[in-house]
C-alpha cells in the first residue's frame, strides 16, 4: 500500500521572477517560429461600462 505522504498531489507553483503581462506579450523571433518554440496566447479581460 502507499503511504498517505506518496498519494498527495503537490500543488502548482508559479515560477518566481517573471511579469506574466510581458512574458506573454512578447513576440516570438524568427528563428524561435522556425524551431517551434513558441505558443499561441489568448487574453481575456473583463471590460465592465456602469454607465450602459
């Protein structure tokens, strides 16, 4: 049997000494696109008018 310390799931950490508004805004180079190194990123922002 496992033991209770080996069945957990260690939760997601997010990696320290980056803007996620810039890192994910920059364009990929050339020579990245040509490697395949690089990924499509959609942004969804919520908008609200209280004026409407």
């Amino acid at each position: 049997m496992m033991k209770d310390e080996q069945r957990k799931i260690p939760e997601p950490v997010w990696a320290t000494g980056i803007d996620d508004d810039e890192e994910l805004s920059r364009k990929a180079t050339l020579e990245e696109k040509k490697q395949g190194e690089y990924t499509k990123v959609v942004s969804l922002r919520y908008d609200e008018n209280p004026k409407l």
